[in-house]
C-alpha cells in the first residue's frame, strides 16, 4: 500500500485512508502502518458498490431481501411495474 500510496502522490493523487477498508479474517496480522489507519472489514461482510463479494451475511441478508415477496406479489403486474423502471 505504501508503494501505491507513493506512485499516487507523484500523479497528484492522495488516497484519503479514513475511507479505506480492508477485508480479513480478525485473525489476520496486519504489519503495513498505513493499513493500521484502514477500516477492517470481514470478508462476510464486504460490498463493492452495494454488491456483497463473498458468502456470509451480507450476500444471505442481499438475497432474503430479494426472495422475500408474497404470492399475491407474483401476479401482481403493477408491483413488477413499479420494479423494474
């Protein structure tokens, strides 16, 4: 990270570390200082754009939210309508 933070800086780039995470099991050892200052995040609970990346509870908890619709809900062509604009 050091290095990219370097070759960043010679472009004018900052990386601007309090909206950075990084995503690793809690056993992880992390020994590079500028990582310190970077959020952890488990690998469970990590987005990209709102998309979960790996299985845990964010992709269980993306999907219940999209399953989750009655019967009624099924033949209803207005709530697919409102959906899908």
């Amino acid at each position: 990270m050091s290095r990219i933070a370097e070759l960043g800086s010679k472009m004018s780039l900052v990386l601007n570390a309090a909206k950075c995470e990084h995503v690793t099991h809690s056993g992880f050892i992390v020994d590079d200082p500028l990582l310190w200052s970077f959020s952890r995040v488990e690998p469970g609970d990590a987005t990209l754009l709102g998309a979960p990346l790996f299985q845990g509870r964010v992709l269980n908890d993306f999907w219940s939210d999209r399953v989750a619709i009655s019967p009624e809900q099924w033949t209803d062509s207005a709530w697919w309508a409102a959906r899908t604009r």
